[in-house]
C-alpha cells in the first residue's frame, strides 16, 4: 500500500472513532466497539482538541531530552566564545575542555552553532585561511623567525600612532617573545634580539629574517659576532619562508589588537606582556592538536640537550 494512502486510511479511522463517541455520547461504548485501549482513545481525543485533525497525524516519536545532548549552560559558553571571539568549532572544543573542564564533541559545537544561526561569521570578522600543512624543526631554537608587526592606533583623542612590534618565534614549538618600540631601527633590533634570548629557556641556533634595513650589517654582525649566533636572510620578495611569523602577526590581529583600545604606551605593553604570556601558557595551538607552545616545548625538550 502507498504510504500516503496508509497515513489517510489512519486518519480517517481515528475521526470515525471520535465521531462515534460524539454521536452516542459514550466515549466508552465508542473505544470498546473500536476495540480500541482506553489511553489511546484518551490521547487521540486530546490530540484533537488541541490540534484538530494535525494533532491525529502520524509522528515519528522524539524523545523530549537526550542524554548525551549538552547543558543550556554549556550551549551558552559556545556561543560566548563563537560571539565574542570569532572561534571556530574546533578551537572552541579546546577552549571548554581547557578552561572550563567541559569534554565535548566538534561536531556538537557545530551543531549548536547551526541551530543558534551562528554557523557563518559576520562580515566583519577576518577570516582563518586553510592552509596546507607545512615543515617544521624539531629541535627547539633551531630556527627562530624574527619580523617586524606595523601597528597603525588611535589614542583617546583620535589621533593615528605608530608602533612597531618586534616579533619572534621558535620554528619547532611556536614559543614567542614581543616587544614594541616607537622606532623602527637596527638599535631596537639589537635590543629586541637581547631580550629573545634571555626570555627563550633554550639555545638559539640560527635567527631568520627578511632583509630589512633594520636587520642589516649592524645587526648582523652583532648577532652573529657578538652572540654567537646564526643570522640568515630569506629570499628576497618571499615572506612564506617566514610564514610562521608572519601567521602569528595575524593571529595577533584577530585576537589581541582586534579588541585593544590603545591609551598609552605603557597600558600597551603592559597588556602585551599578557598577551604573549597567554599565548606561549594558555592558548591552544591548532598545529600541537590543543596543546600550548610551552606544553609542545616540554615534549620537545625531552628528546633534545639544548636545555640551557
């Protein structure tokens, strides 16, 4: 039998019930005739009162809650970080196991993204490029990429600042240090490099850079000469082969400076020096699966003798 034919036929019996018992006036001499169980009759006669003839229709039967389905309060801890953060399903997924000790699924994230229409971000938000996934050293220090961030801010009154915020990155555990200047030269360049290597726990091998006036003769030899340390340009015109310094001024874009007011500078760097350290202690890096660049570091260092 057709399966509409078999839904109308079912429709149709139930109101022939129905109006059996409106005609004589006995629901009970109705469902006995139609040998039918009282809580049936009872439920189809509440169906369709409440409904009319949808309310008799076949419905595939739904359970109210399930068991595994997620906490109004866990629903709203996704949306926050969807809102307010811009995450990802995958980044978010870390960030309640991390912080909140809330163990769930991406695809739950996603599904609850979907149903709140949260599945699309606003226009205004930068979007995460996919990129493929590239090479990277295994031993810490190996490689340390340096570049230079230009900060484009505005103070209280509206007026444009210029800052320049000196970066560098450890190639094998994405271990940073950050610092911002109001010059851009080889002076603060030589400083900068001064304070990577006191803040990286392990020997740098070689420094990478673009080829920069202020990574220049002065800078170089200093790093080479004075420290002792290896200092390589790139090619010339391909910042790819800095990529991961160059992907790590956008994640700063799009999670720090994005939600900065600027006051002054000492509010700024202060509020960097929080930053990295979030970034190096408590940020879940996509390229360790969740873990952070300090927590890939202390994998690292157990196979590596470059611990100072």
């Amino acid at each position: 039998m057709h399966k509409e034919v078999y839904k109308y036929l079912r429709l149709k019996r139930k109101l022939m019930v129905l109006e059996y018992a409106r005609v004589f006036g006995s629901n009970l001499e109705a469902y006995k005739a139609c040998g039918i169980p009282k809580s049936t009759f009872y439920d189809w006669k509440k169906a369709f009162e409440e409904e009319g003839e949808e309310g008799l229709l076949y419905k595939k039967p739904i359970a109210k809650s399930h068991p595994g389905s997620l906490s109004q309060e866990v629903v709203d801890k996704i949306l926050e970080l969807r809102r307010v953060y811009f995450l990802g399903s995958r980044r978010i997924t870390w960030y309640l196991e991390r912080y909140h000790g809330i163990k769930t699924s991406e695809s739950s994230v996603t599904r609850t993204l979907v149903r709140s229409g949260e599945n699309r971000l606003p226009k205004t938000a930068s979007r995460r490029t996919v990129h493929t996934k590239r090479y990277f050293k295994k031993v810490p220090g190996h490689h340390v990429q340096v570049d230079v961030k230009f900060l484009s801010l505005k103070d209280p009154k509206g007026h444009m600042v210029r800052r320049f915020q000196y970066t560098a990155i450890d190639d094998a555990t994405r271990v940073r240090a950050l610092k911002i200047y109001v010059r851009h030269n080889q002076q603060n360049a030589i400083d900068f490099v001064d304070y990577v290597i006191d803040k990286f726990p392990f020997r740098i091998h070689t420094i990478r850079t673009d080829r920069g006036h202020e990574f220049q003769s002065k800078f170089h030899w200093y790093v080479e000469e004075d420290k002792g340390v290896r200092h390589v340009y790139i090619k010339p015109r391909s910042p790819q082969l800095n990529g991961k310094v160059e992907r790590s001024h956008r994640t700063d874009q799009e999670e720090f400076y994005q939600l900065l007011s600027y006051t002054d500078d000492v509010n700024l760097n202060d509020k960097l020096k929080h930053w990295e350290h979030f970034y190096n202690f408590n940020r879940p890096h996509g390229a360790f699966d969740g873990k952070t660049p300090y927590e890939a570091l202390k994998c690292a260092l157990e196979n590596t003798y470059l611990v100072r």
